[in-house]
C-alpha cells in the first residue's frame, strides 16, 4: 500500500503487542536478515560463510511511520538497508521547507554518506515513510567486511561510483531539465512510488511545486490516455 | 448433496481507515487462511462493519487512486457512496443497492460519502469485494454495472421467512443480476428469526459467509456471530444458515481461476512484468486523469 487507496490490503494499523505479535517480530527479524543476506551474496558476491561472519551481529528493528533515524547535525553513524517499507532522507531550509533529497523503498541504502565517513555532523533528516524494517550497518561492519573480503571492496567502489553518477544526474536534471523530462526519470527510478508517497513530498524531490507536478500528469495523461 | 463443513470462524480484525471514510476490518487477504491463492477469484475483502459517521460538510472518503486487472464490487448495506472515474462515469450508491466495477484494463476513481448523507451523518456500512479477472479478460473494456436493489433478482422463502438477493451467480434455479467474467456467486441472504435456508454450490468453489447482522447457526451445530466470517472446506456442496435473530448474511462462492497471481496495491496481474506495465501505464497517464 497504504497512500491512500480504496480499501488497500495491506494498509494495516499498528498492531499490539500481543504473543502472537512478538512471534511476527521474531519472523520479521529472521526473514529481514536473510533478504540481506540474499543481497550480499549477490550483490558483492561474499561467500555463505563470509555473510554468516558478517551478519552476526547486525541489528534490525522496526520504525513507525514518521519515525527518525537520523537528525540533522548529528552524526551519522549508520547506513540503513530497507527490507521493507520506505525511508526519505531531506533537509530542512530557513523557511521550514522539507527538500527531499532521496528515497529509499524495498532493498535501497539510505545514510549520509560523507557525515558517516567524515564523521561530520550531518545536514540531513532521516524519518520513515511507512512502517518499516530496516537493517542498521556501522562502521564496524563496513570495516569488518572490507578486511574480510576484496570482492566486497569492489562492490562498495561500485557502490560508490553509483551514487555519484546518480548525484551528477540528479544535479543536471535540476539545473537543465524539464518539469517532465524531471518526473519521466522519477518514475522511471521509483515505479511504485506515485502510489506510495504524497504528491507534494515527489514535488518536493524534483524541485517542482505540487502544481507543477499536477499539471505534468494531467497533460501526459491528455497524450497517453486512449479509451478503449 | 454432501455437507460442506466449516473450515475456520473468522473474528473481524482491528479496524483501519482507507482514506478517511472507510473504516474496515481487512478479512480477505490479509485474515488468518483467508490469502489470495486460498480465496481465488476473491482477492480482497474488506468489511466497514456498522459505523456512526458524524455529520461533515466535506464528504469522506478515499482520493482518486486506479485499479487494473480485477473487479470491484460494492454492496452498501447503510448510508450511501458517490463515486467518480477518469471516463467521465460516476454514480451513487445507496442502501441495499451494488455496484459491480469492471477494472479490467484500468482507470482511475475516486469514492466518497454522497453529499446529503455526509451532511446529516448517519451509520456507514459497506463491503468492499474485489473479484479477480481471468487472464484473458484483464486488459478488457471497464465498464459498470449499477445494480439497484429493486433490480436484484430475489427467492421470496416461504411463510415472509426472508428473501435470497442473487447478486451474481444461482440459487434455487434463479439467475443472478450482474454479469460476471467466471462462476461467481454473491447473496445476500436477509433472514427472519428461526427461518432456514440451504445453499449448494460445487465443492471445488470457494466459500464463506459474512454476518452482517444478528446472528446465525450454520449446519445446525456452530453459532456464528455479527461482523463474524465463516470460511468452508471444500469437502462437500452444502451448508445451511439458520437464523438466531432476524439476520443479514453476505455468501459469497467463486470457481477458482487457478491462475498465477502478481499482485501489488491496486493492481493484480498474472506476471511480474504486467505489474510493471501496470504501474508504468499509470505513472504516464494512460488511466486517464482525474481531479482530486
């Protein structure tokens, strides 16, 4: 879901905590881990025994919505994998305007990179879109897996190389791009998102205001929609 | 005839709103055995069990949102719902009356609480049903079937015991009212006090009941309260409702499609890659367009 939708399934409330509730979180943990795992293996290529050795210690919880992870002017001391839900990292400018600087949904990393690198304070705010389950990876991990494994140095490069490039194209769709050209990369990244999140806060990520953004969807619906 | 036994009696879950003028219990998929690949063609039931609304001048409800592949099926029980849709369609629907949303290839709509009865406030109670489409008819035409309660096919029981609504489907030799893409049977049974009624259908066919109000004795041993849903086996082909007090009973009982399901918010394809083309035909306008 939900992101308001007719009668979304999975639009539920939070639940108590009831016995069977505690036994949903034990599943929740086990099966966020072994997504992670997953990730791991195929993603850097680390081996079973190196991902058992790796994720030993690692923690998972669960945030509710509107939850943070991260304040600004904190430091950073985490990269957060989504196992499930949604994540939104933003800053905050004189006005009390919200600029949504990244999505993170199902099996993305979000973190202030260079505050956890730098140990700097950090210029974002990290909260939760959606209830979520995330797995929380230190510095020690990160270090633990760069002294275990040459493969995980070259997918971390990778990694990093990525968020380059994807910063370097989201610098030249703001600075250049049209307001469609803006959403048709968005939609393009996030699918399922235009289903996810308010319309203001994707207005908001691309710099356009919500009017903008309603205008760009009504015209291409204008080109696009074919009735039957 | 075999008897068909109760498999499970399922309790109404903790309520949650969709949007902000429904507030439901989610039995199908998310209650306890009551999943998609169980349920099939039922996809989704959710139950605003009787809900006092007070008055508001802005009406309630969920902003425009899309659906593709599937059915939607509203059976208002009390107040009354105003609906919009990307083709220009719209309509309101009131107590006793259906309406039977053929999704199918997409569109966006929007639903609301009509105009006078958000005014005045009132109870609220509706289920919302989505029926799965067969493959073959999922990228078909939307259209609508407005079914009021005066067109509803009825079986009068004997002695002012009740009435059997046929919906969809059959029962006691009377064809149901709306057309639908694959066996689907949908009743609502309004029963007096101490009236009885048998229904039958194929045992391969998945079957539950809903009490909607009083309370009910099924296949004369297990009492089944209001809000309550009985999900059978598929052992047999009957069962019988007897009524505890006057009551109302939604039946419902569909042919399985047995075809694979890749489901994902308001989109229920057969493939993954037809999820993705669902959300990349929404994301670029092709449901249309529709004021909030």
């Amino acid at each position: 879901m939900k992101h308001t939708h007719a009668l979304f399934p999975h639009h539920l409330p939070p639940k108590k905590i009831t016995p069977s509730t505690f036994y949903f979180f034990l599943f929740t943990f086990h099966s966020a881990l072994e997504n992670f795992k997953t990730y791991l293996k195929e993603k850097a290529h680390l081996t079973v025994d190196e991902v058992a050795e790796l994720t030993r210690e690692l923690s998972v919880k669960t945030v509710g919505k509107s939850d943070f992870l991260l304040h600004e002017g904190e430091v950073c001391h985490y990269s957060f994998f989504v196992d499930k839900g949604l994540l939104r990292s933003y800053t905050i400018d004189e006005g009390g305007k919200e600029h949504i600087i990244q999505f993170a949904p199902e099996n993305w990393f979000i973190t202030d990179r260079s505050s956890a690198y730098f140990m700097e304070p950090s210029q974002l705010t990290i909260d939760a879109i959606e209830e979520s389950t995330v797995v929380f990876l230190d510095n020690t991990f990160m270090e633990k897996a760069r002294d275990l494994s040459k493969e995980f140095i070259r997918y971390n490069e990778k990694a990093l190389h990525n968020f380059i490039r994807h910063q370097q194209q989201r610098i030249n769709l703001l600075l250049s791009a049209t307001a469609e050209q803006r959403y048709l990369d968005f939609i393009s990244l996030y699918p399922d998102l235009m289903l996810r999140v308010p319309q203001w806060m994707i207005a908001s990520y691309l710099g356009l205001t919500p009017e903008s953004l309603s205008r760009v969807r009504k015209e291409l619906a204008r080109k696009n929609f074919k009735p039957q | 005839m075999t008897k068909r036994n109760i498999e499970i009696v399922v309790p109404p879950r903790e309520p949650h709103f969709v949007g902000d003028g429904f507030r439901v219990h989610n039995f199908i998929p998310g209650g306890f055995r009551l999943d998609m690949e169980r349920m099939d063609p039922f996809i989704m039931l959710d139950y605003n069990s009787k809900f006092y609304f007070p008055p508001s001048e802005t009406p309630k409800g969920v902003s425009v949102h899309p659906h593709r592949g599937f059915e939607t099926v509203t059976i208002a029980y009390k107040g009354k719902v105003a609906h919009h849709d990307s083709f220009g369609n719209s309509g309101i629907i009131g107590e006793g009356d259906v309406q039977w949303m053929t999704a199918a290839s997409g569109l966006l709509h929007k639903e609301y609480h009509e105009e006078n009865f958000s005014k005045a406030g009132g109870d609220f109670q509706m289920v919302q049903l989505w029926v799965n489409l067969p493959a073959k008819d999922k990228m078909s035409k939307p259209k609508y079937q407005a079914i009021t309660n005066a067109d509803i096919a009825k079986y009068q029981l004997p002695s002012n015991n009740g009435t059997i609504e046929i919906i969809a489907g059959e029962h006691r030799d009377i064809k149901g009212t709306a057309f639908t893409f694959s066996p689907v049977n949908v009743l609502n049974a309004r029963l007096s006090k101490n009236a009885k009624e048998t229904f039958s259908f194929a045992a391969s066919y998945n079957t539950v009941l809903l009490v909607i109000e009083g309370s009910i004795k099924v296949n004369d041993t297990e009492t089944v309260e209001t809000d309550h849903l009985v999900l059978f086996e598929n052992d047999g082909e009957s069962f019988t409702v007897e009524a505890a007090d006057n009551s109302v009973v939604l039946i419902l009982s569909g042919k399985p499609l047995n075809e694979t399901i890749a489901a994902h918010g308001p989109f229920v394809m057969n493939t993954r890659k037809e999820l993705m083309e669902a959300f990349d035909d929404y994301n670029k306008g092709k449901f249309g367009y529709l004021e909030e």
